[in-house]
C-alpha cells in the first residue's frame, strides 16, 4: 500500500507535467496566431502591393538615371524592361488576389 506521502508525490508530478505541457500549448498557440496574422489574406495584400509600390519606384529611379544620362542606353532599355515586366507581374498578381478576396467575401 502507497504512503499517503508516495501518492502527493505522483499527484504533484502530474500537476508540474500538466503545467509543463499546458505552457508549452500556450506558446504553440501564439506561434500560430503570429503566423496567421502575418499570413492573413488582408496582410499578404499589403506585403505585395509594398512589393509593387517597391518595382514601380525602382523603374522611375532607373528612368531618372537615364535622363540624367548616367548610363548607356542599352543597359537602361534591358534594366528598364526587366523593372517594368515585374512590376506589371506584381500589379496582375495584386489585382488577382484584391478580386479573390472580394469574391470570397461575398
């Protein structure tokens, strides 16, 4: 027969076990909240319209360039392309999903 003592001392290792796994819950759950947010439809919206804001900027600084006629003009015509062709990708891709999301809401 277990001693009163032996048994409160099962009992306490089972409530440290049980707190130990409920932390161990709690962090994994806000792990996932975190990623969720960043994740979110609406923050995946924001994070590629940066990236167009971002391409959009990049070809007017490189056109800037080539008016001021710091380069050669076959560089700028090959950069200037390859700028505008992906911020056209990006702006499709944006508008695609911003269409999406608001089908999805309705």
């Amino acid at each position: 027969e277990e001693s009163f003592t032996a048994v409160n001392e099962r009992l306490q290792q089972g409530e440290d076990e049980e707190k130990r796994l409920r932390k161990m819950i709690e962090e994994k759950m806000m792990v996932k909240r975190q990623w969720i947010e960043k994740n979110s439809p609406a923050a995946l919206a924001n994070r590629l319209s940066e990236a167009v804001d971002e391409a959009e900027s990049q070809s007017e600084k490189l056109h800037g360039d080539a008016m001021c006629a710091t380069m050669d003009m076959t560089e700028f015509v090959n950069q200037y392309l390859e700028k505008r062709t992906l911020y056209h990708m990006r702006r499709s891709k944006l508008q695609h999903f911003q269409l999406m999301l608001a089908n999805s809401n309705n």
